[in-house]
C-alpha cells in the first residue's frame, strides 16, 4: 500500500490498523544527539488520547509509546527510529452487524474500489487512529525545531458554526476545545450538547500558527512550503480544505490591500500568511483547516450494501461528536514535520551561512 511515508530528508512512515495489534512510525533521517525519550512521545500522545472531553470518543486507549529503535541514552543514533502503540481497548464487535454495509462519509466504498479488499474493523487504515504515528514522529520533530527556536500551535477558531471573535491564546487551556475566546468556548459546549442529543456531529475550522520561521525554507517551483503545508494538513482524514495566510479572502482584495508592505523592522502585515513564491518570508506561518463532521452518526442513513443493494445503516460503536479538539494536535504534527524536513533541507542547500 503506497502513500505511507511523508518527506524528503527527514521521512515518516506510519502503520497499523484502527483494530490492529498496534499502530507506529518509522523516521527516517533524524540527525544523531538530539535528546528523545519516550516521555517526550508521551506528552504528545496523551494531547491525542480518546475519551477526554465532550467531543470524544468514549474508546480508552492508555496510548503508551515504545522506543524500538533508534535511540541509545535518550538521544537518537542517526539511525532510524521506530515508535510503537499497542491498541488496547478495540471492541471490533460492534462493527460485525455492518460488515457487508458502506458507512456514508467514510472510506469503506473507495477502499473496496482500489483494492477489493478492505477492513470493515473501525474502517483499518483510513481510522483516526493512523494518526497516532504522525504524532509520534512530531515529538521527535518538536525536539530538533525547538532547539531552533521554531514553535507550532493550533486553536480551535470555529466549531458547529459557532465562531472565535478573540486570540487569547493563553485562555485555551481554559476550555475542553482548546478555542482562545472564553465566549464562544461556552457557546460551542452548549452546541456540541444539543448536536450530541440528537444523534449528530459537527465540523469546524482550526488555525495553526507557526512562530520563529527562518525566512529561506521551502522550494521555488514544486516543492513550495505552501504546498507542502497544504498537502501534509489535507492528508489528515477529517481536513477537507486548507488556507494559507487570508487564503479565499485574498480572492476579494485588490492588490494594494493585499500586498504586505515591507518596512526595515519587517512586514507590515502579513496577508501571505508568512510565504511568498513558496518560500517563507520569515513572518509567522498563518493556516487553517475545514474539517468536515465526523461520519459516524447514530442517524438512520441511506447506503447499499456490498452487492450494491439499497440498505439503511445506524453506525454503533464509539465515535467523536467532533473530530476538534483532538485534531488540534494532529494538525500541530503535520505543520511540524514539513517545517523540519524543510529545515533540513535548508541547512544542507545553504550550509555556509
């Protein structure tokens, strides 16, 4: 199965099943002496972890990570560095009354269509949980930006319609959806409440900021940090569009409004989001992500079956109401982990200044 390794110098490879043993990464091109442990995996898991909070799932997996490699008195080797994740509490029964039916919004009917063969078990590959992976590597991605003063942090900015009017990012940790307005944190409780009751769920947007960029990273023509950004955030399962800087609104401004004048203390604005011809800027990185509602829902649906027969379908088991906040961290690791490969990159293009 293509398609399961990200970057160019510093490489992820993610594995493992929804209702698999475990789920894990490989990385691959990690410089030697940077210090990780497993308690560094861990404080990014536990971000992650099912069953906190209103939106999530009610699945507790305790999601201890395992140093297989890579690593020798807390500091890799150089060499590569395989995390692991046991699946501890998958109760795979509860899709066995399903087996044979295609759940709306999720990949069951394309994953039959590329490979006539899929797991019906919390939907395999395509689940949420691939991510865990993608996390894991972040905790070692996060070491190497960190050291250069590089950080990454996302907030929720909407969820169920409902809309983040203030940035106080210090009150985040405040409310169970990581949003930086204490108003609209109260207003989306009471409508994840009301959503949940009648059996539903809800999308909503997350913006990511990333701080302390070098001005240099990306590449001119194929491999725009915009780009890559872009397509490591729409590789999250739940992400169905992504803005850079004002994004679509930039689509409404004439070019006076739009430009960022630039002045000998820096960027006066920063409608670009921090990239300019796919190169950073040096100004702080600007995204957001849509994210669709979550798929399974306890409403009746129409679907057909796998001989192609109309059926209806009640998705049972335990689901998030809202993929957010949990994606939050999710998105954190994907910005992460381009920003380090790109990073890399730039320090071996430009390895005399």
């Amino acid at each position: 199965m293509a398609g399961n390794t990200l970057g160019g110098l510093f490489r992820i490879t993610t594995w493992g099943e929804s209702h698999g043993e475990a789920v894990g990464v490989v990385i691959d091109g990690a410089p030697a002496g940077i210090p990780f442990t497993e308690g560094h995996v861990q404080a990014w898991l536990d971000r992650r972890k099912p069953g906190k909070g209103k939106t999530s799932t009610s699945r507790k997996e305790p999601d201890q990570a395992r140093i297989l490699s890579g690593t020798f008195d807390g500091k890799t080797t150089g060499t590569p560095v395989s995390i692991m994740v046991a699946n501890k509490d998958a109760r795979s029964s509860s899709y066995a009354d399903i087996m044979d039916l295609y759940r709306p919004g999720h990949g069951d009917i394309t994953y039959d269509a590329k490979y006539g063969i899929r797991d019906y078990r919390g939907g395999g590959r395509a689940s949420a949980r691939e991510t865990v992976g993608r996390v894991a590597a972040a905790a070692l991605a996060h070491e190497i930006l960190n050291a250069a003063g590089i950080s990454v942090r996302a907030a929720t900015v909407e969820l169920g319609g409902v809309r983040a009017q203030a940035r106080d990012y210090a009150s985040m940790a405040e409310n169970p959806y990581l949003c930086p307005d204490a108003e609209a944190a109260e207003a989306m409780d009471a409508r994840v409440d009301e959503v949940r009751r009648q059996g539903d769920s809800l999308g909503g947007v997350v913006e990511i900021i990333a701080d302390g960029v070098p001005a240099g990273l990306g590449e001119p023509v194929f491999e725009k940090l915009d780009a890559a950004l872009a397509g490591a955030l729409m590789g999250i399962g739940a992400v169905k569009g992504v803005e850079i800087g004002d994004g679509f609104e930039a689509a409404r401004l004439t070019g006076s409004e739009n430009n960022d004048p630039i002045t000998p203390e820096g960027f006066a604005s920063n409608h670009a989001g921090g990239v300019l011809a796919g190169i950073s800027s040096g100004a702080p990185l600007v995204m957001r992500v849509a994210v669709k509602p979550i798929p399974s829902i306890t409403r009746e649906q129409a679907t057909i079956n796998t001989k192609g027969e109309p059926a209806t379908i009640r998705t049972r088991g335990r689901h998030d109401v809202a993929a957010i906040p949990r994606v939050n961290v999710v998105c954190e690791a994907m910005v992460a982990l381009v920003l380090v490969d790109h990073f890399l990159r730039q320090r071996a293009v430009a390895w005399n200044r």
